[in-house]
C-alpha cells in the first residue's frame, strides 16, 4: 500500500473507533451552473448533509477539493496542490476539549512524527484548549494573537480561531492541520478541521515537496524526459494538467462559461507553459502529458480508474488547435499596439494585462514577447515575489485564507445554532458571483 493510502486508512479506523462516522465525498463538481463550481473545502461537503437531512452528529470525510487557480504557480512552495484530498473530522454538536485532543493526537501519533518538532499554534484565550493539549502530552505549545488565528468565516468570526498543528520539517515549520474550534469555552467546542495528506505525504516519504512523491512521479519523470522546463513551468504543469484531468472525470468539458470556462483557462495554462517554453506541441506530445495524467490519478484514488486518456488527450488537443488559431489571428495585432507602447515608453505590466483581455493572449505570451525586445524588460510581480528570495514556511501567513473563495461564505448563512450547524435551503442564495 502507498503512503498516501496507508495514511488516510490509519486515519478513517482511528476515527472509527472515537464514534465517528464516515460520510461519502462529494463530487468534485458540484455545479457546473451555479457558484462554488467545485468542492474547495470538505466543509462544503458537510453542510450540504446536513442541509439534505443527513443527521451525524460526529463525522469524518476524505474529500476531494480544488484550490484557488492561481496556487500552483508558487515557483518556491512545497506545500499547495492544486487538486487533492484532503481528510476531515467534525463534531457538528460541542465536544470536550479532551475529546477532540485525544483523536487528534491519536492521528498525528499513528504518524510516528518526531513529537519534539511538532507544535500546537493555539489562540492565547483558549486556554482551556491548550490545557487539554498539554495533558496530552504535548510539549510545544504555543500561543498565537486572538485576531491572527480569528477564523474568517462570515457568521462564525466572532466565536470561532483556527489552531494550526506545524511540523519542523526542512527549512521550517510545515503546517500539517488546521482545526476549527466553534464557540468554543474553557472545556469543550464545535470542531471543523483538515488535514493535508498530501503534505503529510511528502514528509513520510523524507521528500522535498509534494512534487517529488509517488503521486506526481509519472508525470514529473515526462517532464524530465522532455528537458527545458523553468522551475515555475516545471511545478505548475504536473498540478495544472491532475486538477484538469481530475474535472474531465467528473463529467466537465472545456468551453466558454462558467465551470467550463475554469477548465479551459487550466489548460490553456499549460499550452502557454509550452509556447514560453519555445516547446514544440505535437499530437504525441499531447497524448504522452494526457496519458501520465490518467495514470498519476489513478495512483492517486482508485476512482479515477475510469479515466479515459484518450477523451482526456481529445479535448487536449481540441484545446490546442483553438488556442492556436486565436494566437496566429490576435497576436500580429498585438505586437502592433505594444510596439506603440514601446514608443510611448509605457509598457507596464498593467497594460499587457489589458491586451491580453482584449485579444485573448495570455500575459506570460505577452511578457515574453516584449522582453524578446531587450527594449524593456517588464517583471511579473507572481514570480518576483516568489523567486528573488528563500522562503520559509509558511510561505504566506494569508495562504490558508484562501483555501475557500469567501464569496461563497459570505452568501451561506450556516451558523452554529442550538448545538447543530443551521442552514436551510430556503435561506441560501445561489446567485452567481464573482469568479
């Protein structure tokens, strides 16, 4: 068995044997009309069950979820994936501190972690908490400000901080879980919680990142085979092409709206990889990337088993041909308008934002068009930011912030009341917003 499964196995008996109960993943697809389009968090999964009448009070879910767009290009972070699964407990009523210590010390012991290198990131007003945890047997516990650690859930802000478990791995510190505690009082709590067992994986496995493990290897050794990769190309490909072949499974098809359209800008993020990369695009070279993804995902879950490389592959190459007749129709005039920027002298990156809306041609196109030029070199602050510099982990104190657009919380008014997570059908608005 792979690390990855033995983990989640380990996880779903322990949870067993605490009296919880295992509920069934959502399609990662939830609404190809209607926003949130996918399962960003497994706590989408659980209040729909709880909405639909499924009535557990103590619950446990592997979750399949996709994170924000934009995750993967962190040319320097082992840590994000762009599509995973992520494991999570719950106990919808409020349980004793004692109790919600014990199984999550029981999870992260099965581990075997070197318990000294581990610590508990625990707001400094919930000290019944982290008593709790001290009796457990936990030595590194640390308090964090109130407002830092405030979980950012419209409804639930005022009663409601994130207790991040982190483990000493490498340069730094690897958060490993997060836990919700819910109008929580000096001896027990409503809890959310996840735990990244892609993460996890990576350290069990003595890995640098994600990237290096078992679950990418067939698509990371096609990428090596290749050659000329940049390091940002080189991560985000691999994460790009598993979240899109992961969406072609759950019934998605590329196209201009909605859910669809998210499908399509994934993988037109890897076809502009390629045109930055001077890589020559053959149907063969499409059918090798499609037939490595089907593999890393049925690697990663056995439900993935039904795959089809070959429809992957075709809507692949649909893709291409479309992304490449769009380039040869809008890029000569785009040239034209940034040779006359180039005169005005105000090529910025703002402004090739705008063309590339205009025209259809991705930025990074655009981008390295221009600095072809030597006439103006113009930075893309995404990998500014991220390559100028080591960095530590967490690599941003806001990035488990964005775990879940907060568009949908904003419009989902569940919240804890009389000891159950309340939210009627007729209470949520389903209009569209922003993607």
């Amino acid at each position: 068995m792979k690390t990855h499964d033995e983990l989640v196995s380990r996880f779903e008996a322990i949870c067993g044997r605490h009296s919880y109960r295992k509920i069934a993943p959502a399609n990662l697809l939830r609404s190809p009309n209607e926003q949130p389009y996918f399962v960003f968090s497994p706590l989408l999964n659980v209040v729909d069950a709880l909405i639909n009448g499924v009535d557990h009070e103590r619950c446990f879910v592997t979750q399949p979820c996709l994170r924000s767009r934009e995750r993967y290009k962190y040319e320097f972070s082992p840590l994000g994936t762009h599509f995973q699964k992520l494991f999570s407990v719950f106990d919808i009523i409020p349980a004793p501190h004692s109790h919600i210590v014990e199984t999550v010390s029981e999870l992260i012991r099965s581990l075997h972690l070197n318990g000294e290198r581990l610590c508990w990131l625990i707001p400094d007003d919930n000290a019944g908490f982290a008593a709790a945890v001290r009796r457990e047997g936990w030595r590194n516990v640390w308090p964090t400000n109130m407002e830092s650690s405030r979980c950012l859930i419209p409804g639930l802000m005022g009663s409601s901080h994130y207790v991040r478990i982190v483990y000493q791995y490498g340069n730094g510190m690897v958060p490993i879980a997060n836990l919700v505690l819910i109008n929580a009082d000096d001896a027990c709590a409503s809890l959310d919680s996840v735990f990244f067992t892609d993460r996890l994986t990576f350290i069990l496995e003595g890995r640098e990142s994600v990237l290096d493990t078992y679950l990418y290897k067939g698509l990371m050794d096609l990428i090596n085979d290749i050659g000329g990769f940049s390091p940002r190309e080189k991560r985000a490909t691999p994460q790009i092409l598993r979240a899109a072949g992961a969406l072609v499974h759950a019934g998605l098809t590329p196209g201009p709206k909605k859910a669809s359209h998210i499908l399509r800008k994934l993988i037109r993020d890897v076809l502009t990889g390629f045109m930055t990369l001077n890589l020559t695009v053959t149907d063969d070279l499409l059918c090798a990337f499609a037939t490595r993804t089907a593999q890393c995902l049925m690697i990663y879950d056995a439900q993935f088993a039904e795959i089809s490389a070959e429809q992957f592959h075709r809507w692949l190459r649909s893709e291409h041909q479309l992304f490449a007749q769009n380039y040869s129709e809008h890029m000569p005039v785009a040239m034209e308008k940034i040779s006359h920027l180039l005169v005005q002298k105000c090529v910025t990156l703002e402004a090739l934002r705008d063309l590339s809306s205009t025209y259809g041609i991705p930025v990074d196109i655009l981008l390295k068009s221009v600095n072809e030029t030597g006439l103006v070199t113009v930075a893309d602050q995404a990998v500014v930011e991220y390559s100028t510099k080591p960095q530590q982990y967490p690599f941003a104190e806001h990035a488990a912030m964005t775990l879940a657009p907060y568009s949908w919380y904003r419009r989902t008014p569940y919240q804890i009341r009389d000891g159950r997570w309340r939210g009627a059908p007729e209470e949520l608005d389903h209009r569209e917003g922003t993607t």
